[in-house]
C-alpha cells in the first residue's frame, strides 16, 4: 500500500471471505443501494482536492511498458555470488489465480494467453477498473444513506490498490496464474473439495463465542488472500512484498499482515534435514538452494490452520517456488503444488513480480479493530452474527 494511504489496517471489517471471492465494494451505486451520483454537469463550490505534484506517478513499472525478456541479461550479484534479488516487489495486478470471471477482476476469456487486439478492451471492462473510476464520482448530495444492508460499505476507491492491468509473462498478457491444468482451474480431488467445503461452510455456521472461532486472517494471524503463499497470490490491495538475502537465509516480508517466510538455504554438498512432523510452523517448513541463477524453495508441513486455508496442503503435500530475476524491474515466478491427497495432479503457475520504488509500511493489523470485541458481544447478547443477510460477512 502506498505511503500516503497511511497503512491502515483494515482488518477488522470481517474481510476474509470477501477477499476470497467478490472483493469489497463501498461506492455500488445504484437502485438497489439507495443512493445514486450526482449530476456530473452541476457546478460544485467549496473546497477542493488535494493532489501533489507526484500523487498519479506508478512506483511500478506498467506491464504495458515491459517487452519480452532479453535471454543474455546478467543480474546484479551480492557478494557471495548469487543473482541479487533483494528489494520491494509487488504482485499487484488484475490477472487472478484461477481463469474466468470472479470477483472484480476475472476475465471472460478460455485461454491463458489474452490476445494483444483484446487487452485493451478486457482491461477497460475489468470490474475493478470501473469501480475505481466510479469511486472518483460524486454521490448525489441529496441522498440519505445506503439502504441495501451491504456489509462491504466500509470501502472506497482510495483504500485498495488491486492493480489496474493484467500481469505479462515474458510479453504474453495472461488471464490466470495457472497454467496448468490448461483449463486455468485448481484440480481439486474428492478430499480436496471437501477441505474447501469445511472451510466455507465452518464460516457459515460458526458460533461466535469466542476469538479462536474467527477466520485466521481476521485474528491477524496472517495474511487474508494468500499474498504471502505459498504458492504467491495477489488481492485486492498489500501486494508488496520486500525480499532480504544473506548466505545462509532468503527473507520474504509479506506486506500484507506483515507476514515473514524465512528460508533456510542449503550449501552445495550440505543438504538441511526436515524438521520434525510434530513442528509445523506458519508458512511450513522451508528450505531453498540455489539451482544456477534460480533460486528454488520448497516448502512442507505447514500450520494446520493455514493447511487448511483457500489453498490446502497435507502432510504428504509440497510447494515448489522457483524466482529468477530476468531484468532490472523483474522478478520470473513459477510455483508448482503437489499434494495427492487434495489434487488430482500437480498443477503449476507463473506470474512477474515488478520491481517497487517504495518501501513497505508496517501493517499494525489490530490498530483500531473494533469488530472482534462487536462480534463477540453480539453473539453472547444473542445477535445473529454469522454469515447472513444481516450478518457481518467475515
């Protein structure tokens, strides 16, 4: 998030299942809201915006700017010889990890590779991007409040930052992270979809008596939409994320609820031994090498509660990074999943991580979290605040 968003937290709106699927959407407009824009050829008077000179300038390369990869770039090196990865990089963009219209971002197309003669048209239809400039738009003055019962009326346009193109790999503009299966899905088996089930329907009917009944992204545990892996994924805004090296350790530091993977790297002849299963950290049991310039992690046994989350992981499951740095503002990301127990294959994907300009802000997730104390009130005075038509939606 940028420096002049403040790096609020906003945690505490019960944003978990949003963030999953239909992201948040303060300024919907229209009938069913009760409250509608404001004729844009009236004359307004009083006070007006404040920009600086600098407020519209990207701190990331746009992906319309980047060409296909030159094969003889040499990165920088630190100075024990190894490609130099360090630095904020951002995952932001509208590419999701999954094909097909979700959310605000999906895209309505069947194939990986979006056609250079239809990008401009798919990014201009992208839900987000219509949102965003929604969001500039006055409301209508004279309207009273929203009278639908949104539960995602807490956001505007100025607190999320998705990204506003689709990611490019090596040139290629792409419709997903997956690729493969060719069909851009997730290949969950029987058990896998049952995970996905219990996970879902465990926020439906939850009893709220007490903190540990809530989402883990809620209780700032870590991240809400999977930003920090693994696999790597974006969401709707914190997409950055700042990388520290030294000989022994690799750093990952998650903006997004300031999550931090640390990776163990083995030596040339010198293999690290696994943990024991009893021991599973956050973010699993992690251990890299370097494989040429490409450096490779891979990933076990992780948290039970995190093994269970939008993407699960079982005890006989592992995660495969791969980041290569292919120019000055880009990092190649590649990840493969294998797990028989939730997949009914290992699937694969790839997205560019782009250099940032900016630095990454801490995200004090509970600074002003009001909604866990709420929620658990309502409930012991007998409030419905499960997921509902009334409900609070986390």
């Amino acid at each position: 998030m940028s420096a002049y968003k403040l790096g609020v937290s906003i945690a505490a709106l019960g944003l978990a299942a949003s963030i999953m699927s239909a992201p948040a959407c303060a300024q919907a407009l229209g009938p069913q809201s009760g409250v509608n824009f404001a004729d844009p050829n009236e004359a307004v008077s009083g006070p007006k915006p404040i920009e600086g000179a600098t407020s519209f300038i990207s701190p990331l390369p746009f992906f319309r700017d980047l060409t296909a990869w030159d094969p003889n770039y040499k990165p920088p090196r630190t100075p024990d010889g190894h490609p130099d990865l360090q630095g904020v990089w951002s995952s932001a963009s509208l590419t999701t990890m999954t094909r097909g219209v979700q959310g605000r971002a999906g895209v309505n197309i069947d194939t990986l590779v979006i056609p250079d003669s239809r990008i401009a048209e798919i990014t201009n239809k992208a839900g987000y991007n219509k949102y965003l400039d929604d969001a500039k738009k006055r409301t209508d003055p004279k309207a009273g409040v929203f009278t639908d019962k949104n539960v995602d009326r807490g956001y505007n346009g100025f607190w999320i930052d998705p990204g506003s193109e689709y990611t490019k790999v090596n040139g290629e503009w792409r419709s997903s992270y997956i690729t493969d299966p060719a069909n851009g899905q997730i290949p969950y088996s029987k058990d896998g979809r049952e995970n996905v089930r219990f996970r879902v329907n465990r926020q439906a009917q939850m009893s709220n008596t007490g903190p540990e009944a809530r989402g883990y992204g809620e209780r700032c545990l870590i991240s809400f939409g999977n930003q920090g892996g693994p696999p790597l994924s974006s969401a709707m805004y914190n997409n950055n994320i700042q990388i520290v090296q030294t000989p022994d350790n690799v750093m990952l530091d998650i903006e997004m609820n300031h999550d931090a993977r640390i990776v163990s790297l083995e030596k040339p002849g010198h293999k690290i031994a696994a943990r024991p299963d009893a021991i599973k950290p956050w973010f699993g049991d992690e251990v890299g090498r370097w494989d040429g310039d490409t450096l490779v992690v891979e990933t076990r046994n992780l948290h039970p509660l995190q093994a269970r989350g939008r993407i699960p992981l079982s005890d006989q499951g592992k995660v495969i990074e791969r980041f290569r740095r292919v120019s000055p503002v880009e990092i190649f990301y590649q990840f493969e999943v294998d797990d028989p127990v939730n997949y009914s294959q290992v699937w694969k994907g790839e997205m560019t991580l782009r250099k940032s300009k900016e630095q990454v802000y801490e995200y004090a997730c509970h600074e002003g979290n009001y909604a866990m104390p709420g929620i658990l009130r309502g409930m012991n005075a007998g409030r419905d605040t499960a997921l509902g038509s009334e409900g609070e939606g986390g």
